[in-house]
C-alpha cells in the first residue's frame, strides 16, 4: 500500500498555422460533444446505479467514486448501489476516503470484485456490509501493510513521526480487517507482515467476500 506522507511527501504547429486552421464552430461542437458525453454517462450511471473503481487509487478515483455515491443517493435514496473494482490498490488517505464515503451514503453499497482487489482496495471493498460483498470466481486479492514509495529524506525527528504515524496506519488497517472479516487480530496480522495472496475461494473463507457470483441474476438476488 503506497502511503501519501502529507510532510515529506507533440507535436505542436506554428501560432499562424493554428490561426488559419482554427474554426469557431469547432469549439461549439467540441462543446456539444463534452456535453452530450456528460449527459450520456450521467444516464449511464442512473441507470444501471452502477459506479467503476478500476485503476490505481488516487485522488481523482476517489472524487469520481464519491461524486457518484452522492449523485445517485440524491437521485433515489432507497435503491442499492453497486460498485465494480479491479484496483491494484494506491493512496491509503484516498481509499480511507472512498471507504467512508461507502459507509455515509443512505443507499445499501454493493462491492462486485473482478481481476484485482489489492492493498487499499481490500479496504474500499470493506466499504460494503459483508453480504453485499460478492467476486467473480477469477479475482485475486492481496493484503499487506502500508508502503511508502520511493526514498524517504528528512530530518530524524520529522521520520520519527513519519514512522508511528505509518505504524499508526498498520493497525487501523488490521483492524478494519478484522473486524470486517472476523479473523482474529493477531491472525491478521502475521498475514500483513508480508504479501498475502488468496484466490476468490480462499477471499470467501477468510470473509473478505460474502461469496462466489457467476452471473447479473445471482448478483441481483442478493
């Protein structure tokens, strides 16, 4: 899990060519377009209630899921809500944020996991009650402690803090684990001291997933 440390951490044609070229209508039909792609996806994503996590965690993932945890709670506050991810995890802040937002929002949330569900994206997929906890039977997920990236600089006090500040991190995560999965803690945390890889049967058993779904109709039945 990459942890953000908030302390530490064409060609192009010449002015008169592009003068000459440029076409007034182009930016209204440019607009046009972005328009009706906005409106096109707003109607994507009232109707089907279905929101994409896919891709490293960040900011802008986070704002994109959140934005439309509150758009379609405002839209109809009793339907379920459903989120698909494949997400090999990222920013620890940014998934925090996405799990919260999970849990804040009226409507029940739904988390169907495919390809990969890793390091802060174990915890966005704990957003959701267990029951409406599902993967398809391929998934693969990954649990660990939180990593920083890259190298580290600073002064010793300011990587003092930094340190309690990630062991701080660990545990809160190893409790969300546990108490989400109900895996003992300490169980959980001899699995996090390193890479821990489980396959969609061994997710269902560890109770990070609810269970095994091949199909929209079982998924809806839940």
């Amino acid at each position: 899990m990459s942890h953000r440390l908030d302390h530490l951490i064409a060609q192009s044609t010449a002015p008169s060519q592009r003068v000459v070229d440029h076409d007034p209508d182009d930016d209204d039909d440019n607009g046009k377009d972005k328009d009706q792609g906005k409106n096109w996806q707003l109607d994507y994503l009232r109707k089907t209630r279905t929101i994409e996590l896919f891709g490293p965690v960040n900011n802008a993932l986070a704002k994109k899921v959140i934005s439309g945890l509150f758009f379609l709670e405002a839209d109809d506050p009793e339907r379920p809500i459903t989120i698909v991810q494949n997400s090999p995890g990222g920013s620890v802040t940014d998934g925090f944020a996405i799990y919260d937002a999970m849990r804040f929002v009226k409507p029940d949330v739904r988390v169907v996991c495919v390809g990969l569900t890793a390091s802060i994206a174990t915890i966005t997929l704990l957003g959701a009650k267990k029951e409406h906890r599902v993967t398809l039977p391929n998934t693969e997920f990954l649990i660990h402690q939180p990593l920083i990236p890259g190298t580290v600089y600073g002064r010793a006090a300011d990587l003092e803090i930094t340190a309690r500040n990630i062991i701080k991190t660990r545990e809160r995560i190893n409790r969300m684990l546990s108490d989400a999965t109900g895996q003992p803690l300490e169980v959980v945390e001899s699995h996090t001291q390193r890479d821990y890889w489980m396959s969609a049967d061994e997710a269902v058993n560890y109770g990070l997933v609810a269970r095994i779904v091949n199909s929209r109709e079982e998924l809806e039945a839940l």
